[in-house]
C-alpha cells in the first residue's frame, strides 16, 4: 500500500531537520517549536498548519496546493546548518542511550545518530516485509552466530596457549628451590600482569564501544542521506562484530520499522531485548511493529510490559489503546486513551479515539464530553462532528445534533473509499458463478461463495445493511449449487446488484481503504 504525499513530505521534513540536529520530538508541534527555536524559522509551523493537519484528519483536504506544500518543504530542505557547539574531549565515548530524564540545555546541540526514536501510535499499519526479508534476517543471524563461533574457537586457542605456558612455570618453579626473595618477585610479577591485563581488557571494551558508537553516527548519516540500504549493512555489521550490542539491534530494528519491513524489525527487537530486557522505547516499538503484522496478542502483551516498566509512559498508552481498539476490545481501550489524556491533556486525537471507544461500549454522555474536548483542539473534522452528533442523538439533545450534523455538513463530509480489492472480489465471485453452472462444480460454488462473502466483509458495512444484503443472499448462495440452467450467474449477478443498491458503491470514491474517521500519524506520538 503506497503512501499518501502529505506523509511522504512530512518524512522529507523530519529528514531535513534531523540531518539539521533538530529533533527527535514528543510531537509534531514541539519538533516545530524546536525547530524555530534552533533554526529561527515558522517554515515548519506553517507545513503542519496549514497543509498537514489538515490532509491527515481533515479528510485530505486542505487550503494549502500540493504545489505550495512541495515549494514549502524544499525551503525547509534548503535551510542553512545550525552552528555546531564546539566537541568536547572525553577519554571514553559515552555509552548511548534511547532516552534521558536529565533536562537537556536550550541551545543548539549535534544530532545524535544512535538515538533510538519512537514508533508511531496511530496510523497505518498494514505495510510488511516479504518471505524474502525473513530469509535475509535468517541469514544475518546466522552469519552473527558464524562469527561468534569464530572468536570462540580463538578465544580456545588462546587460553589453551596460555594454559600449557601456565604449566611450564609451574613445573619450572616445582624444579627450583624458592626462596622468599623469588616468591615475592612471583607475587609482584603475577600482580603486574595481572594489571596489565585488566587494562588491556579496558582499552578493548573502550574500542569496541567507540567502534560502535561510530558505526551508529555512520548508520544515521546515511540513513539522514537517503541511503538506506547503506545504513542497514553498516548496521548488520555491527551486530556481527559485537552481538551482544543491545542498541545496535534497536536502532538496526527501528530502521526496519521505519521502512514497514516489521518482521524483520520484530526479529531484531527481540533479539536486543534478550540482551536489555529493561529498555521500554523496545518493548513499545515492539508492539507497534507487532500490531502492524496483525499479531495483536503479542503486540498488547510487549506494550503492556513497556508501561510495566513506567507507567507514566504515554506513547506506550497510546500505542496500548490503538491495539486493544483494532482487537473490539473498546472498554479497555478507552481506558487507556484515558490514560493518556491524563498525561497529556492537549491530545486531540486521543481524546478523539475516547469519545469513539465509549460511544462504541455505549457511554454516549461519556463520548460526547470527550469528543467536546476534541473538537476545541480540531474543530475543522467533519468525521468528529458526525460521530458527535451520533452521540447526542442517542442522549436525545436533537438540537444540539442538528447543530453538529450542519457543522459536518459545512465542512464537507468525506466520501468512503472503495477498496481496488472489492471489485476484484466481485469479478471473482461472478467468474465463478458461470464456471459452477457451466461444469456443475461444487468447489467453484464454493470459490463463489467465498468470494462474495469477502467482498461484502471488506465493505465494512454496518449492522442495518449488513441485515437486509444477508437476507437476500443466503438463499441466492444456495444457488450456486444447484444444477439447473443459468442459475448460479443469474443469481449471483441479482446479489452483486442489490448489495450495490444497498452500500451505494457508486458514491464511493476510489482508493485503497474507507475513510470515516481521522487518521492520526503513523509516529508514536500524539496531535500537538
């Protein structure tokens, strides 16, 4: 499934502030306040305000051109470099982490390349990798295990050397007779080597560290480049190197992700958090990959484990609510939406998803108060009027319904997608039908039945139309395998007819999925 342009442009803008040491943010609009903080520039305000916002939850509409949004963001693109502080020696290199609660300063700072940033909460997530990149994952680990099995069998070689040497001296000083004068020089030479190797160990473990630290700087700058396919093989190479490197298979992981290759972004999650179970942006991205292959068990199960770890993290709450709302389950849902507007009151789209997740378990006084809240902070979403005025309807508050129904109506109602799939399905299930008639074939009639049954799945009907199109195509399914002349066409052909009668597929626009609610960016992070 291909991406919108506003999200396409909206990436070519995280892209430029960061390779401008702007960002990771909380949210778009602190990435914009940091970027006219650092840069001096609105260019980015002016992106999210008036084209943005407004093409992700707006409806794709916005008053702003394509044409406009692209001459915006090569502005944004064209910026000048923030002046660098100048670097600071240190003896080790710091050791990288995914997060600090240390407040940082306010003036400009380097962008760190091996910071691991956060998945996105909402959005879409259907994107995955192929058989192919499972095979390439296998391969990666089997090449790590190769290497580790390499410098196992020199690590042997050495410690057998440095045993049979061991024994020389001890056979050689079991011959001599030791004086107190020889043992005390033994004792200094031993404690001397002994020292020596410590910090032999010491410079090792600081170059391996170092090598790591430039092997990420290096990942990001060609990632921040465009280069991608530069980016993982620099990092595969550090999981060779230094398996046990946590963070090179979370930031290994996070490009995976940020590419929608989510098994192989699974695979390398899991592999570091063997290594750093304690590390809870992992565990969140974990979940937000997982729920992107529609394993939504496992997703709930490593979300859950990263609010365990804090739970004042909103971004796994978010997460946790959008899983939980894709598995029906809305009362838990919600409350984790709630958990989230508790944190962070000025998150429009949470309080969005509340309002939508009680109106579902039927708190309708409950969603009304929380789509209120929503739509002081967006009031230009036609999608929030209608569900608003849904709820009031049912509370019996008919004026106020009427007053949000013309707020939706004088913003313009979006127009639900056709799926490209749902045609596909219908040509299907009538290819089918002539084929159960012409060779009286049970299994064809079957491929019919299953074909219609999808297409009407993949309409996302609700429950009134769903009724009346099932009423109708039980018997004329039944059809499909009945030996009489020109029976399953016809019959099939009366039930494609009246299940466009009824969903009005002619009104609808076309596109990959339906449209009735918001949509909020595929980042972990809530609206500003």
């Amino acid at each position: 499934m291909s991406e919108a342009s506003h999200t396409i442009l909206w990436k070519r803008v995280t892209s430029a502030l960061h390779g401008r040491a702007v960002g990771p943010a909380s949210s778009q609009g602190a990435l914009a306040a940091e970027a006219r903080t650092k840069l001096g520039t609105d260019l980015v305000e002016r992106f999210l305000n008036g084209y943005f916002f407004e093409r992700q939850y707006g409806g794709g509409n916005s008053a702003m051109t394509e044409e406009q949004a692209e001459a915006l963001v090569r502005q944004i693109e064209n910026l000048p470099q923030p002046v660098a502080p100048a670097p600071v020696d240190r003896a080790v290199p710091r050791g990288v982490i995914l997060e600090a609660d240390k407040p940082m300063s306010a003036g400009p700072i380097l962008r760190d390349w091996s910071m691991l940033e956060e998945a996105e909460a909402y959005g879409e997530d259907e994107r995955r990798g192929s058989p192919l990149d499972a095979l390439r994952q296998l391969v990666l680990e089997w090449r790590v295990r190769g290497d580790a099995r390499c410098r196992e069998r020199e690590r042997l070689k050495v410690a057998a050397v440095e045993a049979r040497e061991s024994e020389a001296r001890a056979r050689a000083r079991l011959k001599e007779q030791a004086s107190a004068r020889r043992t005390e020089e033994e004792a200094a030479a031993r404690q001397h080597a002994q020292q020596k190797a410590a910090a032999e160990k010491q410079q090792r473990e600081a170059r391996a560290a170092a090598e790591a630290e430039s092997l990420l700087q290096t990942a990001g700058k060609l990632r921040g480049e465009g280069d991608k396919r530069g980016a993982v093989a620099v990092l595969g190479k550090l999981v060779r190197q230094q398996p046990d490197s946590a963070m090179g298979w979370f930031t290994l992981g996070w490009y995976f992700g940020r590419d929608g290759n989510f098994r192989r972004s699974t695979r390398c999650y899991k592999n570091g958090l063997k290594l750093d179970p304690g590390q809870k942006t992992a565990w969140n991205n974990l979940g937000h990959d997982l729920r992107g292959m529609r394993r939504y068990k496992a997703s709930e199960q490593a979300l859950r484990q990263a609010i365990k770890l804090d739970p004042d993290y909103v971004t796994a709450w978010a997460n946790l609510g959008t899983t939980l709302r894709e598995m029906k389950n809305l009362s838990e849902a919600a409350s984790a939406f709630h958990e989230v507007v508790r944190h962070r009151e000025t998150d429009g789209a949470a309080w969005y998803w509340l309002g939508v997740c009680r109106a579902g378990c039927g708190d309708h006084r409950g969603a009304v108060e929380a789509l209120q809240r929503a739509s002081v902070m967006h009031p230009d979403n036609a999608s929030l009027w209608i569900q608003l005025a849904d709820s009031l309807r049912r509370l019996g508050r008919t004026e106020e319904a009427a007053q949000a129904r013309a707020k939706a109506n004088a913003l313009g109602i979006p127009t639900p997608r056709l799926r490209r799939e749902v045609p596909l399905l219908a040509l299907v299930a009538v290819i089918a039908s002539f084929g159960a008639d012409r060779l009286g074939s049970t299994l064809l009639g079957l491929a019919a039945t299953g074909a219609f049954a999808a297409m009407v799945a993949r309409l996302s009907l609700d429950r009134v139309r769903f009724f009346w199109i099932a009423v109708l195509a039980l018997p004329l399914l039944a059809l499909q395998f009945i030996e009489a002349p020109h029976a399953a066409p016809i019959a099939m052909g009366v039930l494609l007819v009246w299940t466009a009668a009824v969903t009005k597929i002619w009104r609808y626009q076309r596109g990959k999925s339906a449209t009735g609610s918001p949509q909020t960016p595929r980042a972990n992070q809530a609206l500003s």
